[in-house]
C-alpha cells in the first residue's frame, strides 16, 4: 500500500535525500542509541508489539547523500539499495533479536526537536497477510525507520520492507510491503 498520507515519512525522505541540510546535520556523529517499542496491528485485529533498538554510529556525508539521490534518480529502490550497500556502516536497526545494518543516517533540527531517519539497503522483514511467514516481494529491498523527538518524547514508524521512488516534482514516496505501518512509541535518545 502506498503510504501517501504518511506526511512524516514524505516530508522526511524529500528533506534527506534531496533538500540541504543544515551544518549541524553534516558533522559526524557521536554514537547515539534509541529505544522504542513497535506496535503492529494485523489484518486479523491482533496487537502485535516488539522492543527496537536504532543505534547510529556515524552521520551520512553531504557526498554519501548525493550517491544516494543520483542512484534514486538512476535506478529507483534497486539503485538506492546498491548504492547504501557501498558505504561505510552507519549503525544498526534491532527489533527482537534481528539486527539489521544501516547504511544511511540523517539528523535535521526542526522546530520542536529534530527528525532522524536510518535506511538499511536490506529489508528487517516481510509483514504481510502470512504473518509471521510473509513470503518476501520483489523489489522491497530497503527498510527504514524515521523518529520525531521532542522534548517531551518521541514517535515515528518503522518501514520494515520497502521500495522508494521519486515522482515528477521531485517527491520521494516509500511504499510499505505490508498494509499497515508499523509505529514506534516511547521513543527515546541515549547517549
């Protein structure tokens, strides 16, 4: 399902992968860990929930961001995927005991506190209708987790397995593998 109305996730993956970003974002990172938990509902109406553990390691460089943007423009998800695969690691996605590399991590200041966005150029997992067995899908190569902090907390979704795309304008747009989001809560910064 193509998440359109996740204007989070479009107005994040359009700053990233195309906007400028600010000098703080360029600087390289100190180790920062996240914790949250994950909550999934499934077509049968359970509740479906998971700790997850971001842990970011490095920053991506303004030269690493356009490798990125040029493969999107290039060659779609596989593109991006190739391209995230030939940088250097960026952190890792943890949910349960599955750990997952990122390639990609971007930190921007907003109003009210800043958004983090991690792109691993491998899918976490296949959440579909044959849960917990979801057969994997062609070209949802990516996953992705974007976390909006504030002062008083923190929210965002988890992308297990995607496909990016850039449209006309220039918008980027994920389409999930599954049909519903997964949404992090309780999200917090570590030091």
């Amino acid at each position: 399902m193509l998440h359109t109305n996740s204007t989070l996730r479009l107005a994040v993956m359009a700053a990233l992968l195309i906007g400028s970003s600010p000098a703080g974002a360029r600087a390289q990172a100190q180790t920062e860990t996240f914790t949250a938990t994950a909550s999934l509902k499934t077509a049968a109406g359970a509740q479906l929930s998971a700790p997850v553990t971001i842990v970011v390691t490095r920053l991506t460089t303004e030269a690493e961001r356009t490798t990125v943007i040029e493969a999107l423009k290039k060659g779609g998800t596989s593109g991006v995927a190739q391209a995230l695969k030939a940088l250097p690691d960026a952190g890792y996605i943890e949910v349960g005991q599955r750990r997952t590399t990122v390639k990609y991590a971007f930190a921007r200041q907003t109003g009210g506190g800043r958004l983090v966005t991690v792109v691993a150029p491998t899918p976490i997992a296949y959440l579909g209708a044959g849960l917990p067995n979801a057969a994997p899908k062609a070209g949802f190569d990516l996953s992705l987790a974007i976390l909006d902090l504030s002062a008083s907390g923190g929210t965002g979704e988890l992308v297990p397995a995607a496909t990016v795309k850039a449209d006309p304008a220039g918008s980027i747009q994920t389409q999930d593998y599954g049909a519903e989001a997964v949404r992090l809560t309780n999200v917090q910064a570590k030091k």
